[in-house]
C-alpha cells in the first residue's frame, strides 16, 4: 500500500473544454504528481487531474485517473501481495467509499477462521434484481496460487472508479451483479512463499486437504471429509442463481473447463469428457484465451494446448473439482484459468499479469450476456419455482430450473434452438428460438413463459426421470389426503427413489390395515412395469371415491408404488432395445437383482448398492405383506426360491432333475396360488410360447426352475421381510416402443389390480400380554411350515400371515411368556370386504431362568428378551453392533434408577463373557437377583 491522499469532495464534477475534469470549490492552491505522472491541482476543494490514452473493451478510450473523487481517504492499491489484514482493510475501504454499487460480505470461515470476503458490486449490490444476472470470479482456492487473488483486487479497484466515468466499465456493473472472493484459501496462503514456483507448501487447507478434490462430484463417490470452506462455497452457490463463473489458478496458462472428472460411459482410451454444453464452455474459454495478451499462443510452461483451452479430463482427471460441482449442482457455466507459470511469482511480475488478463477478465464477465433469459410464471403471473429449462440435445445431469422468483438464466451460443419449459401441474410449452450475439447489448435476449395448469393423467409415451418425477408431484398436489409421496433414498448419480403411497390416511401405518408394495424398472431397460405403475398410480386415485370396489379397499389397505428402483440405468436405455444390456446395471455397473442377501446362500456377499440398501431399510421401515416386482423379458410369474438349496448348489445344474431344480419354499401353495391370480387374470400369459421359444405351465414358474439366482429381490422379501414377493415379467421385449404401451395397459390392468387385493388372505391379529400390553418379536408360527427366518411381530404387536383356505395350527411364542396356540380355519370369503380373518393372542408371563445349562445363541437371546420383557422398568436391552457372521451383540443394562441412560452420579459397571467363544462360563442367575436389596440399588448400575 502507498500513496495516500485525502481530498473531501461534497460537489460534482465536470469536462472542461481543455479535457480536464475539474471539482469546484474554492481554496488555496497547491501543484504535485500524481502517481501516473500527470499533474493535480488543489485549491482547497478543487482537483484537476490529467486525463492520458488507454486501451479500453471496444477500442481506444479514454481511460481517467481519479482516484481522489472518494468520499473519505483513500488508499491506492499497489502491485504487491497483500496479507489477511490488508485484503480485508482494503476490501472495507472500497465498501465505504462506494457505498452505492458496492456490498461486502462473508460467505463463511476457514479451518482457522479467516473471514471468506466476498464484495458484491453492482446497481442493487445488497440482493438479487430479478432480471439481473449474478456474475462470480473467485481466488486462491490453492494457497500457493496467490496471482489471481491480486487481479481480482485491482479488478475491484478498476470498476469502482471506472463506475460512471467509463461507458463499459458502467454498462458492466449496470448490468449484472459481480461477487468476488479473491481468497477462498487464506490458511493455505498464509504459509505460502513468494518464489515458490513449484511446490506444495499453502496449497492445502488448514487441515492439510485439497479444496479442489473435495467438493460432490457427479461421476464418483466422493468420500472425502467436507471443509469448511468447501461447505461455505457449496451454501453460496446454492444460495445465488448464478449463471457465470471462472476460478483462478497458477501452474500453467490456459483456459480449463469441464468435465474435470471422466464419465462412466467413456470408452477404455478416451480422454476427453464432453458435457452437455461443451460448446458453449469452448467458446466462452475461447475468449478469455484470445482477448488474454498471450494465452490463445497455447504454448505454455512446456504445455501445448491448441488456442490456449483444454477440456478437463483431457488435461489430467480431476474428482470433486470446483468447476464440475458448479456446473452440475449451481446451473452455473464455470471454467478454470491458469494464469501463471510460477505458482507464486515474484511481485515486480505482477503489473504485466494485470495488463495481460485485464481485458480477458472484462470481456469474460460480458459473455453473461449471451443466450436467454427470463421468468416462468402462471396464468395468475405468480411466479414457477422448479420449472426445468430443457434445451433440445442438451442432456444436463441436473436440469436447469426456475429460481423461487420464477427466474431462471441459459448461456446458449448463436444460433437456432427449441426450447421446452416444464413444471409439475403445468402443461409444457415448446418455442423455437432464434439468439443472437446480444452481450454487446449487456444483456441477454428476453425469452418468458406462461404456463397453464394441466390435470395429471398420463399420456401412453416413455418418462424420464424429470417426467416421472412431475407425474408424480402432479398427484401429490392434486390429491394431498389420498397419496403421500416419499423418497426412500438416493441412486448412485444422486436421483430420487420415489414412492407414492396411496389409501386412507397414506402417511402412517394403521394397526390391521396391511401394507402392500409395487416396485418397478430395477433393471432400468425393463420399463413396461415402470410405465404400467404410472397409469395404475392414476388409475386407484381417479377411482377413489367413484369406484366403490376400490374406494373400499383403499380404506382397509395401504399401497405403496416404486415407479423405478434403477433410474440411472434407465436414463442410458433405448427404445426399441428387445434383448440387450444397456440400462439393465446400475450407474455402478452392478444388477441390483443380485446384489440382495441370499437366503440360501450365506458365502454370497456383494457390495451393496445405495438402491438396494435404500429398499433394505425400506422393508424393515414398514410391515409389508405382499409385493409384486415388475420386470420384461418374458411372460411369466415367477415365485421364491430363485436359488436353490445349499445341498444342490455344487452340482451342476443339468445334473439336477426336474424336482430337485424346484426350490420348494415353506409356502409353495401360497406362491403359486397369488402367481395363479396374475397370471389368470392376463388374457396372454398362461397362452404356450406366449413369448417365442419359452413355455411356462399355467403362466408361472418357480424361480430356480426356470434359472437359478442369488442375491435377488424376491428372496430376500420373502426371508428377511416377512413379506411374500412375485416376480411378474410382463413384455417379451424389455424396452418396447411408446405406441404398444397403451395395450400392455390393457393387458395387465385386472391382473394388476386382482393381486393387490390378495393382501387380505389369511390371517391377522396382534399378541399381547395379560396387561393389555403389545409384545413385540413374538415369533408366529403356522404348523408344518418350516421358514428360514420366524415371522416376528410388529412393535404394536401386530402380525400378517398370507395363508390360502384350510385348516391351521398357528402357534405363537415369545421371550418371557407362554407360548400359545390355535385352530383355525381359514375360508378367506371375506377377502372381498377386504380384511384377512382376525385371531388374536394373549401370553401369559413365565420364568425365564431354565436352568444351569448351556446356552446357544438362539436360547441366550430368547433369555435376555424375556428378562426384558418381565421387568421392562429396570432394564434396557440394546445391541452395540453384529458379529462376522451378523448375530447382534446384545448387552442388557440393569438399574434401579434409569437403565436407558447414564445418570448422574451413579457408576457404570460392566461385565463382558466369552470374548473367545470356546470359553463358556455360564450365566450369572440374574433373575433371581431381583428381589435382592444387595444386588440393584438406586446406587448401582450394571451392565
């Protein structure tokens, strides 16, 4: 810093006709230089200053020096770095001489809590001007890569006194609204040393990570742990629409811009990573390449790139950059420039690196001006939120969308485009449009829309993604108490796992109302399910209340639809794809049809997947009874197993016979007889060679009969969830076209329909104890069927148990009590009125000490659980976690004063046994303890 000079200047200002500025106020007189070498006169309030030749946007201009016209003292920035304290001295300056087109605030801190300034600079600098594009330009992300955060200083410097006395420089501010964060690494610079060319030392954080590798990124998992100032520019770009961005790096020269980072579908030896704009993003890195003084040379620091550009991935690959998080996740067209060969140069270099980036880093800012803009608004002229700017052959990760004013920004070069507008409730619109070259206007060519409110119905054409996902909001708003719409997870790129639930009361379970699932498309290239679960969505909520039938079981049943449990690998499939492969895995490669827990196979572990851990968790989250898993390729039901039992599995298949290739559940007869209801009620599936080449008696098939699986859906519904599952293959050809959708519809709508309604077979009922209190895991049993895993009780106590007509001994058995049991005959006559017969149990309590004996795990669970439920008020059982091989690792915590939490004063004592499993010391006879005033006190705790 230097030069400071003080004048106070309360008047305007003129042109005299000598071609000086003059600033009247009278006083004595008083001759210097100034700086630039041109002469200043001061007579008490009135300056002359010299105006000298510049080099400006458009051509010769008149550049003037006035840096005195500032309301208070002023201190002229030199060419120099400047520390923490002076960035942020000179940063407030700027802000209280220019208080009217200038805002400075903080975006956040720094691992050592430096303030991240940014100063805001336009016409309206404190908030966003509809209309008004929000511009970025940020610094130092690399601590050791400090030029472009002097630049952006004397850029600061530059438009503010250029303001109002430089046409450009005016219609620049004017006309946007310029953020500039000339530090976003201050830790890392504050240890970073002028000279060092090549090195590390300031690159990083405070806490020694990259910021440029830890933002999401749209290609790979990013696990890195998140920074504090990753997460303060993630907040900020979400918090501003903005439409332009460039970062500031050192290390080379050149224009980067994405992808950083390779996409999945590049071919092996492919290196450059196209996205959907590459276009756009090539031209606008273009010209800051050109307009630079020597960028566009291209041959640089021992690097050669064409025009001085380079994509990304095509340089060197990059996950969790900056620039791919902006363009992705902000909507924002972001590219990364290298100004330097030295990371950290000398400061007597800075002056030539201002005038050779000035005029780059001024037209740059003006290509926010090309393409569209506008706002989307109702009939009523309120203002869209969300609505998706779809530009034809542009296939954007995340769409561009409305801001909550309506807003929304498209940078698009010259040219021809057909543009679509969409939004959830409103009927698109499409406009072809013509763009010229406006940025020489400051701004871009005006383009609104007004969309109508539509109904929701589905037309018979393929969905995305985004389609989907408006169908579906459509319905959520226009039926708000009939359907309930929730996501039960994330894709491996990120999307939406929607469910629609539907039926009185769809946003909670009711103790007797059964729970029943759809789900759809979990090989993205089978979407004939997918597609059919729209209209049947459409279908039960038209019908509500209209059609008596299902209005009643809509009452008595909750239904719950998962259009699409694989939409990454849907959003790569093809239309017209009869066979193939495309679409089928997820984003990771990976068929979530074989990436479930096997019940017969406990060797098979695969890594699970973000879909199937979602569904995972979504089958424990609800007491499902019945689901159905829509899939294409054949015509067919097909029920559990898939896999066959463990003695067959080392012999090869063909070896096996006929009967030993059936994988015979416990519930054979349930299975077939649902899969029966599916297939009967298709007017195709139970036809011989209904798809050519493959014959299926009656329309269904057992799993492993027809080929043998591990891993699969169905299978682990069945095991795991309690809840019986069919496979229902539905299309000869996986990805059929839109026009024969309309008659799979027609085809599979009864049979849709007349299987959701087998929820209500066999029995339901809660188990409680003599208190009226409901047991939860009590294991309900029917005679003679011997499941691999008990079906347990709800936490209401409740159970659901599909059961065909006939005669049954269910028992029933719970840790602490009685076992129990019944006779019961099972007509399932009142499955039309839509309720599964009732037999309920009470249990009597029992001792749980059986003995000085030995305990499996199985007896020693049973014990602990039965402890528990005879002395709920003093203790507490919970697991810290599974074996190897998933057993839980129970504890039981026992107190007389609170056995859920630590209290106050009152120790913690634990004991731990068979560390090593041969060592088996039997168990303290706690039961009996009980009663002992010694042993539980208000003064012990014991774990």
């Amino acid at each position: 810093m230097a030069n400071t000079k003080s004048w106070f200047v309360d008047c305007g200002f003129n042109v005299t006709d000598k071609g000086q500025i003059a600033v009247e106020d009278g006083g004595s007189r008083e001759e210097g230089e100034d700086r630039n070498g041109g002469t200043w006169l001061h007579q008490g309030r009135s300056i002359t200053l010299k105006i000298e030749g510049w080099q400006g946007l458009l051509g010769t201009q008149l550049q003037i020096h006035i840096l005195a016209l500032f309301l208070g003292s002023y201190t002229a920035l030199d060419f120099t770095y400047h520390d923490a304290h002076q960035l942020q001295s000179f940063l407030q300056g700027i802000r209280a001489n220019h208080s009217a087109i200038t805002h400075l605030y903080s975006i956040g801190k720094s691992v050592d809590g430096m303030e991240l300034w940014v100063l805001a600079i336009g016409k309206n600098p404190q908030q966003h001007s509809i209309g008004t594009p929000e511009f970025k330009y940020i610094g130092n992300i690399h601590g050791n890569e400090p030029v472009g955060r002097e630049l952006l200083l004397h850029l600061v410097e530059y438009l503010v006194t250029g303001y109002g006395l430089d046409p450009n420089v005016t219609a620049l501010v004017d006309s946007m609204r310029i953020h500039i964060l000339p530090a976003l690494n201050p830790d890392g610079f504050a240890i970073a040393m002028v000279g060092d060319c090549e090195g590390v030392n300031g690159r990083y954080n405070k806490n020694g990570l990259n910021l440029n590798r830890n933002f999401p990124d749209p290609f790979e998992e990013n696990r890195v742990e998140r920074q504090l100032e990753t997460q303060a520019m993630m907040d900020w770009i979400q918090s501003e629409p903005f439409v332009l961005s460039a970062t500031f790096h050192g290390g080379a020269v050149l224009a980067n811009y994405p992808y950083d980072n390779r996409k999945p579908d590049m071919f092996p030896n492919a290196t450059y990573s196209m996205a959907p704009d590459d276009d756009i993003l090539r031209y606008v890195s273009k010209v800051y390449s050109t307009t630079h003084a020597n960028m566009f040379i291209g041959n640089h620091c021992g690097l050669t790139f064409p025009d001085g550009i380079v994509n990304g991935a095509e340089w060197y690959a990059v996950k969790g950059g900056l620039q791919d998080y902006n363009y992705v996740w902000g909507r924002c067209l972001d590219i990364t420039l290298e100004l330097t060969c030295c990371k950290y140069p000398q400061a007597d270099e800075l002056p030539q690196l201002w005038d050779d980036n000035k005029a780059a880093m001024l037209e740059f800012m003006r290509l926010i001006h090309l393409g569209i803009k506008g706002q989307v608004l109702d009939e009523n002229g309120s203002p869209i939120d969300g609505a998706e700017i779809q530009v034809e052959g542009r296939d954007n990760i995340l769409p561009f969308t409305s801001t909550q004013n309506g807003e929304y920004y498209r940078i698009l070069l010259p040219g021809n485009y057909s543009i679509k507008v969409s939004a959830t409730g409103y009927e698109a619109q499409v406009k072809n449009v013509l763009l010229h070259n406006n940025r020489e206007n400051y701004t871009a060519m005006a383009l609104d829309w007004t969309l109508k409110k539509r109904p929701c119905k589905p037309d018979f054409s393929h969905h995305n993604h985004s389609a989907l996902e408006e169908f579906l909001k459509c319905i959520a708003l226009k039926y708000p108490g009939l359907t309930h719409l929730y996501t039960v997870g994330k894709s491996t790129q990120g999307r939406n796992l929607w469910v629609m639930a539907i039926g009185r009361n769809s946003t909670e379970h009711e103790i007797g109302r059964p729970e029943f699932k759809y789900v759809g498309n979990i090989h993205g290239n089978e979407v004939v399910g997918r597609e059919l679960l729209i209209h049947l969505i459409f279908h039960l909520v038209a019908s509500y209340g209209n059609d008596p039938d299902l209005t009643l079981y809509l009452h008595h049943t909750r239904v719950h639809i998962m259009v699409s449990m694989n939409p990454d690998g849907n959003q790569i499939s093809e239309e017209g794809d009869k066979t193939g492969l495309k679409g089928r895995y997820n984003a990771n490669k990976v068929d979530l049809n074989r990436n479930f827990p096997d019940a017969l196979n406990e060797a098979h572990s695969p890594v699970i997947q973000n879909e199937t851990q979602a569904v995972m968790n979504w089958l424990q989250d609800h007491p499902f009874v019945l689901s159905g898993s829509l899939h294409g390729g054949a015509l067919v039901v097909n029920y559990a197993y898939d896999n066959l039992p463990p003695k067959f599995q080392d012999i090869p298949y063909e070896n096996l016979t006929a009967e030993e290739q059936y994988s015979r559940s416990p519930d054979d007869d349930i299975f077939r007889h649902i899969s029966l209801v599916y297939a009967q009620n298709h007017p195709k599936m139970q036809q011989a060679n209904a798809c050519p080449g493959s014959t299926f008696p009656d329309g269904i098939t057992n799993g492993a009969a027809w080929y043998t699986l591990e891993g699969g859906m169905q299978d682990y519904n069945y095991v795991w969830g309690q809840c019986l599952e069919d496979t229902l293959e539905l299309s000869c050809v996986k990805y059929p076209n839109s026009s024969d959708l309309e008659q799979y519809w027609r085809d599979n709508k009864q049979s849709l329909l007349e299987y959701m309604k087998l929820v209500h077979l066999g029995v339901k009922g809660r188990v409680m104890s003599l208190n009226g209190q409901p047991i939860s895991g009590a294991s309900v049993h029917i005679a003679g069927r011997t499941n691999l895993k008990a079906y347990n009780t709800t936490k209401e106590g409740e159970y659901f148990r599909l059961l065909v007509a006939g005669i049954y001994q269910i028992e029933v058995s719970a840790p602490g009590y009685f076992p129990a049991s019944k006779t019961v005959t099972i007509e399932n006559t009142a499955r039309d009125s839509y309720s599964a017969q009732t037999v309920d149990f009470i249990l009597t309590p029992s001792t749980c000490f059986d003995g000085y004996i030995y305990h499996n795990f199985s007896a020693l669970q049973r014990f602990l659980k039965c402890i528990h439920s005879n002395y709920p008020s003093i203790t507490h059982l919970y697991s810290i976690g599974r074996s190897s091989q998933g057993r839980d690792l129970w504890v039981l915590a026992i107190s007389g004063k609170n056995s859920k939490q630590h209290t106050l004063g009152i120790p913690e004592v634990k004991y731990v046994g068979n560390m090593h499993g041969n060592e088996v010391s039997t168990f303290i006879k706690i039961e009996k303890e009980f009663d002992s005033s010694v042993f539980l006190t208000d003064d012990y705790y014991c774990t």
